[in-house]
C-alpha cells in the first residue's frame, strides 16, 4: 500500500530532487498532499483523480496520504503530478512498482490524462536521482540534453500505463537535429555610416567589454545594438547548457532542438521592476533578465528612463556573474554572466550636443545625468556618442555588396570568434575577463602608450579601475588590428582610451 | 545683556521684519547718500528719504520705536501707491515681538557675517561713490575689503561648452596676475569663471549673491559659495534669511556693475540677466567687454550685439588687462582693443599649415587671421615642438577637426580614416595640445587666450 517515485522541483534554476511517497490506508476516502507544496502543487489532487478517471484507470476509493520528502523543501508548480499520479497507481497495485524501480518522473497531467510539459525540465532531470526518467514527449528533447540518462517520454498518461506494464513499446524520441540556428537577420550591413559605433560595437562583442551608446533619437542606437548578438559568436557546448537550463527554468521558449545555440538577446522595456531584471519571487524563485541573457546580451534602450534603484542591482552581477537571490526561506544563486549593452539620450529633450540644438537647462540636464549612477556608469568600458547619420549615407542606394564585405555582420563575426579564440588561449572567455597576473602577462603598455595613460592619470581623467579596464579594451582593440603579442602599442591603448569617453560629458555641469 | 548689542544688530533685527527693506530702513535711519553718483536713484529704493531733512538715528533707537510702535515711514512724494506708515509701523511692532536680536545677531557673528550700513565707517569705500549703492550690505569671507583691481566675468546661465571654458581661463588669468574675479555665483559662466579663479589661487574673488548667506542658490553651488568666502568675499545686500527670489537678480547685477572696473560678458543670449549687467555697466561709465562667438551659437547673440553696439572685443587676456590699464606684456597703443598685428614672437614666424607641434603659440599658424599678439604672450612658456611637420594621418584628422566640439563620429566622417586610426592620432593629439576632448573633439590651437601660463587642465 505504500509506493515512492522519484521526481525533483524547482530552486532558481537548479533542480532538487523530491521523492514523492504514496500511502494508501482504509479509511474515509480522502487525498491529503503534506511536504510543503505551494498552490500549483497541492492543486495536483484534483488534476491527477481527473486525469486518472478520464485515462480509464481506478482512482483508489481509501485515504491517500501524499509526502513530498524532503518536507523541509518548498515543492513549486506542476511538474510533480506525473510523480503522484504514478505513486497512485503503484500503490493501488494498477501498475507494477518494479517498473518504477530506479525510474523518475516529470510532467504536469492535464484533466483528459495529456501529459504538459512544465518550464525548467532540463534543470529537473539532471537532479532526478535515477537511471531512466519519463518526461512528457514534448520536454523529451530538451531532457535528452542530459547525458548519461535514459529519456522515455509519453504523450498520455494511458500510454505511458501501457509501455509500463510492457503492453507497448515505449514511444521513439529521437533528439531533434541539432540544426545550427542561422544567425539573426539583422545584419550589420544595413547600417548606413556609423563607422565610429560600428567599431566600439565590434570592440564590445570581441571583448565582452561593456558597452553604451549616447546620442539623439534617430542615430540608429537602437539598430546597432540589436546586431550585436549577430556578430557574438555561438554557444560554447557548457554555455549552451547553462543558457538553455535558465531559459527552461524561467519558462522561455525553447528553439528546436531544445538547446539553445546563439547567444541570447534580452531587451527589458524600461518599466521593469527589480524583480524582472535580477530575479525572484517568494514561492518560485524565476530568474530575472538578468540570467535569461546569460552568455548573452542584456541590451537596456532608454538607460536614463530606468528607475535608478533597478538599474543599480545591475552593480552586483556585472562584477560577479551571479546574481543571488535571498528569501525568508531559501536563497538561489542564478548566472548572470552578461554583456550589458545600453543606450540613451544626452539629455530630456535628446538633442544634447551640438549647441543650440538642445532646449534642455542646465538643472534638467544635469538630473537627467544623475539617474544613471556614477558606478554603473563606470562599468561601460566602452562608449560612443552616437549623432545622426549623414543624410547623404542615408539616401545613397543600400550598398548589398557590403553584406559579404568586412562591413557586413559575417565578417564582423568571423573577427570577433578570432578574438574570442585568443582570450580563450590566455585562460579567459573574453579578454573583459582578464585579471591580475594574466592581465599584467598580455596587457602591457609600450612606453609611449604608458606615457597617453599617464597623461590621463595626471589630469584626473583615468582613475586606477579606469586604467585596468583601459588596458583590456586596449587587448581586444590590439587582437581585433592583428596584433596579438602581449605588448599594447600606443595607437590601441590610445584607441580605447577614447572608446571610453568621457562620462563627465554626460553628467552635464558647470 | 541686549545694551551690549553693537548697532548691527539692531540692523539685522529691523530687516528681519516684513516689508521692511533696506531703503526703507535707510528712510528710517535717516541715513542719505554721502554724494550723489554717476547714477541717479532709479527703481531700487523707491522709499529713498528724498531731501534729507530727517536726522540719522541709530539703529537701536529705531528698534525701540518699532518695538513700540512710533516708527514712522517717511515716505516718498512721487511714489503712486504709497504705503501707509500706521498700518506699517502696526505690522512691525506685531512682528517684531517675535525677534530674538541677540540670537539673530549671534548668528551672523557665528557665520562671520559683518554688516555695513551707508555712509557709516566700514562701508566699502569702493561702493560709496555709486548712485544706487546698497543702503545695507552684508559680508562674508575671508578678505572682507573690496579694494583691488576688479574685474566682472558674467554670463548666460545656459553656456556653451566653450564659453564655461573661456570663462574658466579668463578667471585663472585674472586671478593669477592678482585681480579680483567679481561674478554672481549663477550656474554657466558665473560659476566657471570663479571656479578658474579659485583653481589659479590669486586675486581674492569677489561673489555678488542675489539672496541672504544661509539659502546658497543654486544649491548645487553651495560649495562653490563656501570656497569664495573661504578665499574671498562674498556679498548680499540680504540679510542671511532672504531667500533668492528672482526680483532680486537684477539688482544684485547692478552691485556687479557698479564695483567693476571692468565688465567682460562672455557668453550671453539675446535678453538675459548679463545684458542687463551690461547696461547698468554702461550707465555708470565702466568699460563693457564682450567675447566674440560663433554666430551659430545661441549663447553668443547677446555677446555679438554687445560687440555691434560698440563694446571692446575680449579675445584673450591681454585685451581685458588693456582695458583694465594693467596690461604689461606686448600690448602698447590704445587700451581697447589691443589687437595690433606684426608683434614680434614664435607666431610671427607663421608655422607649418595644419599640424605644426604642441605649443600654443606656434601652432596659431592654423589661424593666420587671429594670429600675433595672442601667440607673442605664450610662445615662450610653450613646451617645445616635439614632433616636428607631420604629414601623416595625425595631419588629416587635426584638418578634419573643427573649432566647436564635435562627436568622434563626425571627425572620422570628415577625414575617412578608419575609426580606430583616427581615435588613436586624437588621443596623441591631446596629449600634444592640439585638440581637446572636452564635450567633443576641437581644435585646441587657440586654447588659453584667456590663461597663459595656466595648467593643462
């Protein structure tokens, strides 16, 4: 009378595995869930003695005592029904418990018996403590993506009864062709001008050094930053695991194959909490945009017009890569290993500049700049004023031949993955990433290029941090020219000293 | 205790009451004008006692008629709607209960506030003579008197990049060769010409508020108030309390004016609160010097219609200590303007076109028009050139640049040079002194005209 099956919940975007014990006595007929489950979780009475009905099997007329072990653990959402449908049945003697032995389950039941998939199937399979688990067939190629472990999955719960009791063969999942996702359409080559933001979004993508574009509306920030994530190389085969686990866990929609192969492009509207961006909740902790564009782009148009309390939660994952959500009860830890890219205007009225152009008073512009604190403002390390097109660039005929060319996004992209391959060679992912001894081995300024920084040092236009960012932008300006020896020449750290452009023109002041 | 009270106090005391301003204390006071200056009273002090018939008082023996009610008003004849001196002198003695005058006054004591009254000793000598001098006038600060060589650095509020630059360098010259920088404190041109004063460390600056010491306007100046009085004076015809409403501007402007010797308008629209400054300047005789602009800048109209109307052109030290008669290298001739061509110097040998080397004075070659005395003050603190004629890329970008600030974007449009090629020679630029990146690209040729023996930065 008594039956377990394995399954797992949800923390963050990590599974925890849960045994779901069943027990049957004599008694009134009642249906009891204990072990912590949230609404979604204790709802699953109801759906498995209707999904238990409609598949014509016997709902146990006796007292079903349902523990979700541990019980110290918070058991969220649906993804447990499949498990204490099971039980039920194991214990009820409906199927044999031998053909549970060593196998997990995952899935919510629908009314009719379907089996759903649920969101964070490729964080919960890899916490199952089992051989072999059964997943709803649509979640079958995402739980593939875990080695090692033999998927079975099933569309309904009467067929799944079926291949249990070894009536039918377990249906055929075969992993979905892993096909290449083309890159986006948005290709560099529809930029018209722009050498200058089309340089630093280049320099950006190979360094994973991050990036904000300031300039009027109608410069096209907004169209160069949407091409960045066609010109970052693929996912690595560990990046992609990770990207595909957040995005499964926060219920993003999986591609095809079920892993997710191109960087992710994230673009929260500016009216997102903190909550949205970096992640949480109190019952299911959901990843926040923040961990949704890991190894990927969290791109923020219209930077100024984000409350400064959500933007300053940015401050922690940029430096850490991990975002780490406490609650009362538990506390997650998320990746948030990003590339920030932003944009915003100079001023309220978006004119900035060029004088006479802006209608802005002193008192605006300057509040306007202190919404966006100084310490974020310092994590961009490269940053480009952004004026209007040329008219005439604008109305010349689209030049298509550049599309093959080095302006088109291909051939931007075959430069950044050979930077990238480089930062790789130094024990790095990007040469942002450089740090201490390694960033002493291959950022070492030339004599001349020492004397630009110490100009800059002295005139209180660098600080120390400044510096260190300088040089690894100076490393990726140096890699993208050809010039991969460790010593910085002069005209790169030069270079990204002024990709780094000045922030005290956007904090407009006397 | 209150019989130890000076008679500042009393004064402090009395102008702490409603609609009881300073020229209606000076009616009550008694006190006149010692003489009559190059201006007639004009809108301020409308109560003015007129035929100065009444006797001077103390300010403590008006106190004690307001604190019993028998102050009465003298007031004008011409005035339209004269207030009526019973319902006034009601009003104060209603309010004046609630004065505490040893607090109020040990409150300036404890600002270091010190209080002149007209005609009385200690009033600055300076501003005495003028026609609508301050019938009360507070300071505070570290150099109290106003003597000295003065000069007024004002403009818009609203400047440009450049113009906060020129006025930045304008007040460092000054202040370096031991004049007095005199400006309101506003934001834009006020601000950055005592900033540079405050940086070169010389003449003790002067700041003319607009409200009382206790309410800094605005309020993001509030350090730069506490740096003038740290190092000089500032100045209010308000007592501490007054808070900046914005009828006071223009006639703290004329307190400007009137204490000048010579008024510089650096950058200024059409209408504004400078050209007011500017006319009051001109009624009472002082020289009105303007900065020339583009004429693409807003900023610059009033500055350029200044210049139409006959004002001294100002482009660059020399030209304000001319007119300042003070002018001791290079300039001989009439005072204003002191623009002569052909003075000997490294300029004079016109250098290399386009890029010629870091120092300022050699590298005017750029500008043969504005060239020779300006690069005859500077040439000899130059550094020396260091790279000699280039014809490289560094040519074609500093070709490229222009005077007004402009996005890197637009120099790499103009020059076709690959962004980074063209990032990396601006870069070496600056550092050579001939470009500056401040809000943009821009020549820097012509940089420090206003201070030449000034840091980099």
């Amino acid at each position: 009378m008594l039956a377990t099956v394995r399954s797992a919940t949800l923390l963050g975007v990590d599974g925890a595995p849960v045994t779901v014990e069943v027990h049957l006595a004599n008694g009134l007929p009642s249906f009891t869930v204990v072990g912590l489950p949230d609404a979604a979780c204790r709802e699953s009475r109801d759906r498995v003695r209707a999904a238990l009905v409609s598949s014509g099997l016997d709902f146990p007329k006796t007292r079903i005592t349902v523990n979700l072990a541990p019980s110290g653990v918070r058991k969220v959402g649906s993804g447990l029904d499949l498990a204490v449908a099971l039980g039920i049945l194991a214990a009820a003697g409906q199927i044999d418990g031998r053909a549970l032995a060593d196998t997990a389950a995952v899935g919510e039941l629908g009314l009719d018996g379907t089996l759903r998939p649920v969101p964070g199937v490729l964080a919960l399979v890899s916490a199952v403590r089992a051989a072999a688990v059964i997943v709803p067939s649509a979640s079958a190629g995402e739980a593939m993506l875990v080695p090692g472990l033999v998927v079975r999955g099933a569309s309904s719960l009467a067929e799944l009864v079926d291949a249990l009791a070894g009536r039918t063969p377990w249906p055929a999942h075969r992993p979905g062709p892993a096909v290449a996702l083309p890159a986006p359409v948005a290709d560099l080559a529809d930029v018209r001008g722009q050498p200058v933001a089309r340089w630093a979004l280049e320099v950006s993508a190979a360094g994973g050094h991050h990036l904000l574009l300031v300039g009027p509306p109608g410069a096209g920030k907004t169209m160069l930053a949407t091409r960045l994530a066609g010109i970052l190389p693929a996912l690595r085969p560990e990046e992609a695991l990770e990207t595909t686990r957040v995005h499964s866990a926060g219920g993003l929609p999986l591609p095809a194959g079920g892993l997710v192969t191109r960087p992710p492009f994230r673009a929260p509207h500016h009216s997102a909490s903190v909550i949205a961006l970096v992640g949480g909740g109190s019952w299911w902790i959901r990843p926040g945009e923040v961990s949704f564009a890991t190894n990927g782009v969290l791109f923020l148009d219209e930077l100024a017009e984000f409350p400064r309390s959500v933007l300053d939660t940015l401050r922690q994952p940029l430096e850490e890569g991990v975002v780490r959500v406490a609650r009362a009860r538990h506390s997650v830890s998320l990746p948030a290993r990003f590339l920030l890219v932003a944009a915003m205007n100079p001023c309220p009225c978006g004119e900035g500049g060029p004088v006479g152009a802006c209608v802005c008073s002193e008192a605006v512009r300057t509040r306007y700049g202190q919404r966006v604190s100084g310490p974020l403002l310092d994590r961009f390390d490269v940053r480009v004023v952004v004026p209007r097109p040329d008219p005439g660039q604008l109305l010349a005929p689209a030049a298509r031949s550049e599309r093959g060319r080095a302006g088109g996004s291909p051939a931007a992209a075959a430069r950044v993955g050979a930077v990238r391959e480089l930062a790789r060679q130094r024990g790095v992912r990007a040469n942002a990433e450089l740090a201490g001894p390694a960033l002493d081995r291959w950022a070492v300024p030339a004599p001349a290029a020492a004397r630009l920084c110490e100009h800059r040092l002295a005139t209180g236009r660098l600080s120390a941090r400044g510096l260190t960012r300088v040089r690894r932008v100076a490393r990726t300006v140096a890699d993208l020219a050809g010039e991969d020896g460790p010593v910085l020449g002069e005209a790169h750290v030069a270079a990204a000293l002024e990709l780094r452009a000045d922030v005290t023109v956007l904090r407009a002041g006397s | 205790m209150t019989a130890e009270l000076p008679d500042e106090a009393y004064v402090v005391a009395l102008l702490s009451l409603p609609e009881l301003w300073p020229a209606r204390l000076a009616a009550l006071l008694g006190v006149v004008r010692p003489t009559a200056g190059p201006c007639a009273p004009g809108p301020v002090g409308p109560d003015h006692p007129g035929d100065g018939s009444a006797t001077e008082r103390s300010a403590r023996d008006v106190w004690e008629l307001v604190v019993r009610g028998r102050a009465r008003l003298e007031v004008g004849r011409r005035r339209l709607h004269p207030p009526d001196p019973v319902v006034l002198a009601r009003r104060w003695t209603a309010a004046s209960a609630g004065v505490d005058v040893a607090g109020l006054w040990a409150g300036c004591v404890r600002a270091g506030v010190r209080v002149d009254v007209l005609g009385r000793p200690g009033y600055p000598p300076e501003l005495v003579a003028d026609g609508q001098a301050p019938w009360v006038l507070f300071r505070r600060g570290a150099v109290m008197d106003l003597a000295g060589a003065r000069v007024a650095v004002i403009g818009t509020r609203r400047a440009s990049p450049v113009g906060r630059e020129v006025a930045r360098e304008l007040g460092a010259g000054l202040s370096r060769v031991g004049v007095r920088v005199v400006s309101g404190l506003a934001l834009g041109i006020d601000a950055a010409a005592h900033d540079g004063a405050l940086a070169a460390g010389g003449g003790a600056p002067v700041g003319i508020v607009a409200g009382g010491f206790d309410h800094p306007y605005p309020l993001r100046h509030r350090p730069l108030w506490a740096q003038v009085a740290g190092r000089g004076v500032l100045v209010s015809e308000w007592p501490p309390s007054a808070r900046s409403e914005g009828w006071r501007f223009p006639a703290r402007n004329r307190i400007i004016a009137a204490l000048a010797d010579v008024v510089v308008v650096v950058e200024s629209g059409a209408a504004g609160g400078s050209m007011l400054t500017a006319e009051a300047a001109l009624a009472r005789g002082r020289p009105v010097m303007a900065v020339p602009g583009s004429v693409r800048n807003p900023a610059a109209t009033g500055t350029n219609r200044l210049l139409a109307d006959g004002a001294a052109p100002a482009c660059g030290l020399d030209d304000v200590l001319a007119a300042l008669a003070l002018a001791t290298v290079g300039s001989c001739g009439p005072p204003v303007p002191s623009r002569s061509p052909g003075t000997s110097g490294p300029a004079g040998s016109s250098g290399p076109p386009g890029y010629a080397g870091p120092s300022q004075g050699s590298v005017s070659g750029g500008s043969s028009d504005q060239g020779g005395t300006l690069g005859s003050t500077g040439g000899s603190a130059g550094r020396p050139a260091a790279t000699g004629r280039s014809t490289g890329p560094a040519a074609r970008v500093l070709e490229a640049l222009d005077w007004d600030a402009e996005p890197l974007e637009t120099v790499v449009r103009r020059c076709g040079l690959p962004a980074p090629v063209v990032a990396a020679e601006l870069v070496r630029l600056e550092l050579a002194g001939a470009a500056s990146s401040s809000g943009g690209w821009r020549r820097a040729d012509s940089d420090r005209r206003f201070d030449r023996r000034g840091p980099e930065r």
